[in-house]
C-alpha cells in the first residue's frame, strides 16, 4: 500500500458503490475509514476499497450482515501473520463452509437467469408472432 489516503466520494467512484452504502457499512461496522482528516472527513486506504469490494460482493449472494461480518473476520485473521496453526485451521475449514455456501448460492441465481432468459425468449417469439400477424392483416 501506497499509504495515500482517499476521500468517501473517491472511493464511491472507485467501487461503485453510494455514499449511502459506504456509510451505512461503517455504521454497522463493517468497514470503518482507516483515519478521519483534521476536518472529520472519513479517510480511506486502497485496503479500505479492497474490504469494501469484497462486502459489495457478498451483497448479490444475499449474506446477512453477520455472516459478512464473521466472513471479513476470517479473512483478516487469515492475513495476520500473529494467528497461529490451529487457529489458521480453523479459519481455513470456515472459509471453506463460505465457499459452499457462495457456489450454492451461486447456482441458484444461474437457475433464476436462465428461467428469466427463458420468459425473454418467450416474450420475443410472442412479440415476433403478433408483429407478423399484424404485417399480414395490412
């Protein structure tokens, strides 16, 4: 890391992600601003986006504000280099339930776009057959 710090609406831009949103995930104390400026704006690091990408992420997948926040715990304790071996294990045999869980979550909204893409389909043909019909009565 580059130790520059970024403004709320700089990294809004870079993630995508609200004002709103951003503030309402350090409300909830999912990603606090690493330091705040003389003035008390929120000042954020390139971890700081790093953390806020992988939150946005799990939004689509549905997680709960606790199992983000139980996610973003393993993979920081994960990135420590005090935790230990069999805490490490541990860790890693969490992280690997999470992963069930976003390739489960995962199939389901392949299987919902596919139905959705399927009704597309069948409204086109539905649209076609009407517009061909209408070509033929004039």
């Amino acid at each position: 890391m580059d130790g520059r710090h970024m403004q709320i609406g700089e990294v809004a831009d870079r993630t995508g992600l609200s004002l709103r949103t951003i503030r309402h995930y350090e409300d909830v104390g999912l990603a606090l601003p690493t330091a705040r400026s003389q003035g008390g704006f929120r000042l954020y690091t390139e971890d700081d986006v790093a953390r806020l990408l992988v939150i946005k992420r799990m939004k689509p997948l549905d997680f709960t504000l606790e199992e983000m926040r139980d996610l973003l715990t393993i993979l920081d304790e994960l990135q420590s280099a005090g935790t230990d071996e069999g805490t490490r294990a541990d860790l890693v045999k969490r992280l690997a339930v999470y992963r069930t869980l976003v390739e489960e979550r995962c199939a389901k909204i392949r299987a919902r776009l596919s139905d959705a893409e399927q009704f597309s389909a069948e409204l086109s043909a539905e649209l076609r057959e009407h517009r061909e019909h209408r070509e033929h009565r004039a």
